[in-house]
C-alpha cells in the first residue's frame, strides 16, 4: 500500500515524488516507457544524443535570484541553481517578414525594440506590463478572460499584437486562436521578463538530478509500468490496475496523464467528456549540420516566425502548416563550462501538424510524407534564417503520432485539454491532476504544478484558494 | 532545547531550503520575507520541517509568528523546551 501513486515520470511527476519523498511518503511513480521525462525526454541515434520537447528552459533567472519560479522550484526541490547548470540564451527573434523584434533574458531588449519598432506603442506596451503584474495567477474566472479582447484594448497596431502572441501562443497555448489571459500572462513573464536557459547536456541532466533525488528519498520508479484502470468503490480511488494485471494500493493517486486520459482510466466513469480535449500537435524537422549554425550565420538561441497576415494559431487541415515555426538551436547558448562546446551543430524547426492526418497514412506514404514534410518546412524556415541545407549531414523527423506513441496523450498534443484544471481537482476526492492540464506549461511550469499538487496533498487542504497553491509557470 | 538551539535548527531548516544563500549574515530581527525573500511556500516549508524532524504542530493561525528569526524562537522556545536537539 503507497501512500501515493503518481503516473507518469515526466516533470511533473518526478517533481511531486520528490516533495512527497521527502515528507516521508511512500511514493510510487508508474511510466509506461522505459525511459522518463515524458513530453521532455530524450534519444540516442546513430551516435548522437537529441532532446525531445525541450527547446529552451523558460522562467530562467540568474543564479542568485530570490524571486520567480525558478527560485520558488529549487527551495522546493531543495536544488542548488548549479544542479541544473543553465547556460543562459545569446538571443532571440520574432520574425515576421514586415518586421522582426529581438529579445533576451529580462524585458529590457524587447522593450527597446517596441519602441524602436512601433514608437507609437510605447505607452500601450507599458499598460499592458502593467496588466500582466496584477494579473492573479490563480483565479480560475480570470484565467479564462480571452487575450486577443484585452490586447485589441490595448495596442492599436494589429502587427504588434500578433508578434507578441506568436512566441507565447508557441510555447504553450493549448486553446486555438485566442489564449486564456491567465495562461498569456504566464508565458509572458516566463519568457520575455525572464528568459531562455538550457543546460549543456541538455533535458537529461535535469531528468538524472531529478529522478537520482527522487530515489534517495526512497520513492520507488516503475518503467514499462502502464495502467490499465484506476479502480473506484464509493466514490474513492482505492488503488490501480497495471496492463501486466499488476494490482497496487494507494491511498491518493496523481495522474499526469492528462484529463481526458485519466477520466478514461477511472472504471467509475462510463462517459468521457472530451469537450476541451485538445487537438494542437506538432511536426518537428530536425537537422544535424557539419559545423556550428554561427558558423553559417544563424545566431539566435531561438527564431518564431510567422507569415501569414494575422498569426494563425490552430490545427491545420493538412498534414502540416509550414507558415509558422519555431527554429531553435542548442547550440546557441552562452555555455561556459569546460569542455562545453559541440562538435557540429544542431537545429530544429517546429510546425503545427494534423495528428489525424498523420495516423491516416500508411507506413510507406507515412515515410514519404516525412521527408516532404521536413523538406516543406526547411525550406520556410530559410526565408527567416541562413540557408544551411548544404551542410545538414543527418536528420530526424518527428510527427503527432510519434508524440502519441511516446507520451500516450490523445491526438498528440503538448499542451493538453483546452481548459486547465489549476488546482488538479477531480470528480474523487483522493485523485488529482497534474502536469499539462493543469495549466503549468515548460520544464519549470511543469514541476512547479507537480509540487503544488504534492504540498496539496501533504496538507490536506481542498479549497483552490489555499495560500501554498501560489502558482506561476 | 535552548534558544540558541532552536536557531540553530532554523538555520539548518533555511539552509535545506534555499542552500545557495549566505545564512551567516541573518538579521534576527528582520523578517525572513525581506532578508530572503521566502514567500508562503516556504513558510509552510519550514512548518513542515519542524513537524518532519521534531514533531512540532504549528497551526496555521499561527503560522505569521515565524515571520522572523526572533519572533519564530520566541514562538518555538516553549513548544520545543522539552525536545531534544537530534
């Protein structure tokens, strides 16, 4: 008998282990793959190591601040900021082929490029910072308030107003079209008032701090561990049926498997309401070059771009929308540890992709469209970047059916359910959510949900309005 | 316990939780949220802690008397007297 079961060893869940852990629970994390990190894990193929999900750490602060989330996370987590090594970005860009705006860590580079760019802005762009301060993360009737009204109030120039949503809408925006304002004013703080770091050897260092932690408290990891049901008698979880037919007990259950996903596990629930399931994937083309992307000119840690008149943020029809991206580079960080340097470089374009589309193909047209598919989208990315396609020595395609397989998230969506749970609360008293739906976007986000939960749970508080529930991404 | 105790436990339990900061120059007589800048996930940290390692109750109405060094030992001196230092 586990005083808590947690499913899935992704940030999330890892995060909530360790705060249980150390307040002498006894833990166990159930992952169906063998590998952890969920949507944030990692790969090695033909001799070189890649990232899944991870692009850039956001909400990165500088070793020696007190305040933000990524302080709050490593006082719970009981972590030095030298655990999670983070080199901080060289820079960013939002490309639109009228405009292009530069950022960095801290707000002050965008800032001076609004005002460079769109000087009759200036004082809009001070009130909506100033809307986004006294935004309260946590109430949930305010999270949902529609962003394009309260920005369409706010900024005259519709251009601004789509380069803000374009990086924002990117790095976590499960809703199509708009974005619940609650969830804008996360990813703004996350990312243009603090900024983008990654550790040299990438999500893994994180994934090995964490779960290395994890087990020294004592909790127990179980891989190739997938649940069958989350069996119910008299409105309460009483324990968890593994696929191997596997029985466990435990007292509280907490499901990082998504909302729609978990309700399907409950052997209580007959009707599955996927109302607010959510449909967003994503093709990702990833290039291996001979030399470092510097080299040929590419000097952003990160590049969104966008060509299309309004910035379209919704699941396309075809297989993939090649006129928004993100292009990213691991190399591209101020790395200044021993030894931190690359051998070749490394960059990677993200597009929206239709997962029924994908899951439509046979496995031969399935491979032809990937090809076409990374050649489509390669080829939009170089209109905003230096052509590099002359030195790619290798390259990997991801697609929404690969995140399925690998994360077990309906339509294989990153971002989840169209309408986030903050407090994890679900239909049985001792089950809760955590991860995604929860509204905690990024590796940060995500285990600043998973620890919420975990002190929740610890202090037996139900109402959502509890003072240790102070969120942030 | 003694009181020099009980800040010595404190600072053990300040310096688990946040190890990169420099806890020798703490001012007892200013507030953990101004030297610190511990927020409400840290307070109840410490509540915890002292429940995890000593077995101490503090209720939550009274969770405002651990708002710094000074005030938390005189809160803790007659709730840990008989406990001993681990």
């Amino acid at each position: 008998m586990y005083d808590t079961v947690i499913i899935g060893a992704g940030m999330s869940g890892l995060a909530a282990g360790i705060r249980l852990a150390h307040y002498d629970q006894r833990v166990c994390i159930l992952e169906r793959h063998t590998t952890i990190g969920g949507l944030n894990s990692f790969y090695r193929l033909g001799g070189r190591d890649f990232d899944v999900g991870l692009h850039a750490v956001t909400n990165f602060t500088p070793k020696g601040a007190r305040k933000g989330p990524l302080a709050r996370l490593l006082r719970q987590l009981r972590f030095r900021w030298d655990d999670f090594a983070l080199a901080p970005q060289i820079g960013s860009e939002i490309a639109f082929p009228q405009e292009r705006l530069q950022f960095g860590n801290g707000i002050e580079l965008l800032e001076s490029e609004v005002a460079r760019a769109f000087p009759a802005e200036r004082d809009a762009f001070a009130n909506l910072m100033e809307k986004i301060v006294d935004y309260d993360d946590l109430n949930q009737e305010l999270f949902e308030i529609s962003t394009r009204e309260i920005l369409a109030e706010t900024i005259r120039d519709p251009l601004l107003i789509e380069m803000l949503l374009c990086p924002l809408m990117w790095y976590g925006n499960a809703r199509e079209g708009d974005m619940d304002f609650g969830q804008f004013c996360i990813m703004f703080r996350s990312i243009f008032c603090e900024g983008f770091g990654r550790p040299f050897a990438g999500v893994r260092l994180i994934l090995k701090n964490l779960i290395r932690k994890f087990r020294r408290l004592g909790g127990e990891l179980k891989t190739r561990a997938g649940v069958d049901h989350i069996h119910v008698e008299n409105g309460r979880a009483i324990g968890l049926v593994l696929e191997n037919g596997q029985e466990i007990e435990a007292a509280q259950i907490i499901s990082s498997a998504g909302l729609v996903e978990t309700m399907r596990l409950c052997d209580d629930v007959s009707q599955v309401d996927t109302t607010h399931a959510g449909r967003l994937s994503f093709m990702e083309a990833i290039s291996v070059i001979d030399v470092e992307p510097q080299d040929v000119g590419l000097e952003k840690t990160v590049v969104f771009f966008n060509d299309s008149e309004s910035f379209c943020w919704e699941r396309p029809d075809t297989l993939i929308d090649a006129r928004t991206g993100v292009i990213c580079s691991p190399n591209n960080y101020a790395y200044t540890g021993q030894g931190e340097t690359f051998p070749e470089g490394m960059i990677r374009i993200t597009a929206q992709a239709n997962f029924d589309r994908w899951h439509a193909l046979d496995e031969s047209s399935y491979q032809q469209e990937k090809t076409k598919s990374y050649n489509e989208l390669v080829a939009s990315a170089v209109r905003f970047i230096p052509d590099f396609r002359h030195r790619v020595i290798a390259t990997d395609i991801f697609t929404p059916t690969t995140i399925r397989r690998f994360t077990g998230h309906d339509q294989g969506t990153v971002y989840g359910a169209t309408h986030k749970i903050l407090d994890g609360h679900t239909h049985l008293p001792n089950l809760h959510l955590c991860g995604t739906d929860q509204g905690f976007i990024g590796i940060v986000g995500s285990m600043m949900g998973g620890i919420s939960i975990a002190n929740h749970c610890l202090s037996g508080v139900h109402s959502s309005d509890s003072p240790i529930l102070e969120g942030g991404s | 316990m003694t009181s020099e105790e009980i800040r010595e436990v404190i600072i053990d339990i300040l310096g688990d939780i946040a190890p990169d900061e420099e806890l020798g120059d703490l001012k007892d007589e200013i507030a953990f949220r101004d030297q610190l800048e511990l927020d409400s996930m840290d307070f109840l940290d410490i509540v915890m802690e002292l429940r995890k390692r000593y077995r101490v109750q503090v209720p939550e109405e009274d969770y405002g008397e651990l708002a710094s060094m000074q005030s938390t030992v005189t809160y803790l001196e007659p709730k840990m007297q008989d406990v001993e230092k681990a």
